[in-house]
C-alpha cells in the first residue's frame, strides 16, 4: 500500500459504510477498497451503483500507480437503506449534502442503528462537528474527516475534532487514516471551513480579482501557478519557502526586508471588491471554455491524477519512501 501514513492498524477485512455515492464518497469508496476494507455504499439516487463502480474502476490506474495492491469489487456493496448500511460498520464516512439540517437528521439516524464502537466522520468542507451532531445521544462521537479532492489520491485529512471529543477518540480518528495511506492532521479549534479550504478561498479570491480586472487569463493564470507556487508549495509549504527565501537570514531576514512589500499588496488587495456577480460568471465560463472547453472532464480528470501520481511518487523516493 501507499507509504503516507505510519500507522500500525490493520483495517484489511473491516467494514467501512460510505454515506453518499457522489465524487467524493465513490473516491473514498476506492481507497477503502485498495486497503482491502468490506464497503458499502449507502445512497437513495436511482443508479448509483453504476456511476461507483465507473468511478472506481477508473481509479484503480492511480491507486496502483501510488503502491496499492490490485484489488476488485467483491468487497463492494450496495444498501440504500441507511439504518442497514450502517448496522454492522466500523467506520461511517459520510459525504452528504452540506446542509446542516440534512446531516443533523443523517446522524441522528445513524446514531440509532450503528455499533457503539463504530467511529463516526464527517467529509463536510465547512460544517464543524459541533453543529452537525446536534441531534446525537452522543455528540462527542462525530468527527471531521475532511479529505481534498480526490481522497483516494491526495494525500491530506483534516481532523476536526469538537471541544466535546475525548482525546482518545481523536487519535482513533487519526490512526484509521493513516492506517489507510492518508496524511490525516488534527485541525486544534473548530473554524469555518477549516484550514485548507480557507486557503483555497484566499488564493481564489485574487485569481478572480486578477482575471476579473484583465490582468491575465485564466489559462495564464493556472500556468503561474503550476509553474511556480505549485512546485514551490508541492515541496515546501509557504512558511518554509519564506524561511529558506530569506538567505542565511532565515525568516527574520524575511520579515525584516521583504514583508513591507507585502504589507502594500495586502491593502490593494483587501480593497479590491470580488463578488461572483453576473458579468464577473460570464467572464469566467467564457475563459473556461476557451481554456478547457475541448476536453472531456474525464480526460481531465485522468491527466491530473497521472501528474499528481507523479509528483507524490516523485516526492516519495526523494524522501527516501520508495525505491
């Protein structure tokens, strides 16, 4: 399997209930499957079954290509009926609707039917786990396991425990996922959209400004990106780029002599209003289009996880992971 984690749990022959097949339940689906976990796939839509098993199969390519043992679907099943999916489960992933009346009511539900020992996560990007579990008997049990996109090849969980968590329960949390090849981070305070989302939403919000205001293209905007904070980012995140951009210095060297610049970027930026008002919509699916618009999302789909499989497998062998 995939070296990311450390951890020594054995999860081969457990049973993991997926609530909700859409993308992100059918990723999890997958590595739950590549780690040799009995999965089932609790979901009301008409059809589902048939857009998991595309999706899986088409993951496969990339989970083998990051270490995975070949696997099928034997273990993979199918309960629409949640109070059922969940009876016997030692993991619940949940990947509903982010609604919170919706998960409240969810939880509730599968609260009453699964074991007491059942660990209970949550993939919501935003919504903390002390609002979600306001209907349980127990609410201590619900935990944010937030992945990013796609779970079954990115590396990152975000654990969001609440203040009502025992410690304990938390490492459990943090063990399964790295007992599954996951890099899974304990988030310490509950804060809307957690960590990497907020970044995310920071960063986007100047790409839109600067495509909004003519100052590049989208299709140019992702190329400054791939080539340059990408990588920088891919092999060391944005303090340790400062500390090592500041010389012998370090990072005093940094704040002493590069965050002025900063500084003035911050106020312009801050000043600049970005709403995804109606003409800022047309701008952006126009350049989408012209960027993107001849590629099937599937062939898209399979080109980035191809170079994201490379540079994690590249950024394993250099830490010395994998031969």
């Amino acid at each position: 399997m995939s070296d990311e984690g450390n951890s020594s749990l054995n999860v081969s022959g457990r049973k993991a209930t997926v609530v909700g097949g859409g993308v992100i339940g059918a990723s999890w689906a997958a590595l739950f499957l590549a780690n040799g976990l009995r999965v089932t796939v609790s979901d009301p839509q008409d059809g589902i079954e048939a857009k998991v098993v595309s999706y899986i199969e088409e993951a496969k390519a990339s989970l083998l290509a990051r270490g995975y043992p070949a696997f099928d679907i034997g273990n993979l099943s199918f309960e629409k009926d949640l109070a059922k999916a969940v009876s016997d489960a030692d993991y619940v992933q949940e990947n509903g609707p982010e609604r919170l009346e919706f998960k409240v009511e969810l939880w509730a539900t599968i609260e009453q039917a699964a074991p007491e020992t059942a660990l209970f996560l949550s993939s919501s990007s935003g919504i903390p786990a002390s609002k979600q579990s306001a209907g349980l008997r127990q609410p201590e049990r619900l935990i944010i396991g937030h992945p990013f996109n796609p779970p079954h090849l990115l590396p990152l969980v975000e654990v969001v425990p609440s203040d009502k968590t025992p410690p304990e329960l938390t490492a459990k949390a943090v063990d399964f996922y790295d007992a599954i090849g996951k890099v899974a981070l304990e988030i310490r305070k509950e804060i809307p959209g957690f960590v990497a989302n907020r970044l995310q939403s920071a960063i986007f919000r100047e790409c839109v400004s600067l495509v909004r205001r003519g100052v590049v293209t989208i299709e140019d905007l992702d190329k400054v990106v791939v080539n340059s904070l990408g990588v920088r980012w891919a092999t060391g995140g944005p303090f340790l780029s400062f500390h090592l951009g500041g010389g012998e210095g370090g990072f005093a060297h940094f704040l002493e002599h590069l965050t002025p610049g900063m500084e003035s970027r911050w106020k312009d930026q801050v000043a600049t209003d970005v709403q995804f008002d109606e003409d800022t919509k047309k701008i952006l699916l126009a350049q989408i289009r012209d960027a993107y618009g001849n590629s099937p999302i599937a062939e898209l789909n399979a080109e980035r996880d191809m170079k994201q499989v490379t540079v994690l497998n590249s950024l394993a062998r250099s830490a010395g992971k994998v031969e």
